[in-house]
C-alpha cells in the first residue's frame, strides 16, 4: 500500500477498507501506547487501553470529521479512555476497602462492575 495521509486512509476505512486501518494502527500503535503508559503508568493497560482506542476509532470511524487531524482525534479518545478507566478503578479499589470478601467485592458481577462504569 503506497503511504498515505490520514485523511485519505479514515475516508477508506469509512468504505471498509481494512487495510486502510492496518495501516492506520501501525502509524500510531507506537506513539499511543507510549503516551498511554505516561498517563496511567502500566505498560500492559496502556497496550490494552491502545487497543481499545483503536476500536473505539473503528467503531465510530463514520463520526470522523477529516477536517479534524486524525492524531489530535485518537490522543481525544485515548485520553478519554483512560481517564474512565482511572474512574472505575478509583471507584472499585473505594469499594472493596468498604466492602472487602474473599475474592474482592461482594456483588462482584458483570452487572455489578457494568454499572460502576456508568
């Protein structure tokens, strides 16, 4: 695949060109598990946090507006991402010091950990 700008590989991925967002995670898969090992520091939930990222922008690849860069987009839901995290987590570590059991809290459940995400 020649290189190809941002702008022009998100309006291929809008077409469902998976190569285009191949090539998109490899421009940025570097970069934004670095940045996100910065904000949360843990190498391997910055790696899962990036992949989430990278998800959420497939996802939502159709919300993309290619006058926005694309960079400064991924940082936005990376940040985003990784402070909801942080959230959940602070809420959960508060809650199991409140409520401790055996195995963490417990109401520990999907349902349960579904609604201290919200």
């Amino acid at each position: 695949m020649e290189a190809a700008g941002d702008a022009q590989l998100m309006a291929r991925v809008q077409g469902g060109d998976r190569q285009a967002f191949a090539a998109i995670v490899d421009r940025y898969k570097h970069r934004l598990v670095a940045y996100l090992g910065r904000l949360c520091s843990n190498g391997a939930r910055a790696e899962d946090l990036a992949q989430e990222t990278f998800l959420k922008l497939y996802r939502k690849a159709a919300d993309y507006d290619e006058r926005q860069a694309l960079g400064g987009y991924l940082y936005r839901l990376a940040t985003n991402l990784a402070f909801d995290d942080h959230r959940r987590r602070s809420r959960r570590r508060l809650l199991s010091h409140l409520m401790p059991t055996a195995g963490g809290l417990a109401n520990s459940s999907p349902e349960y950990d579904a609604q201290l995400s919200e």
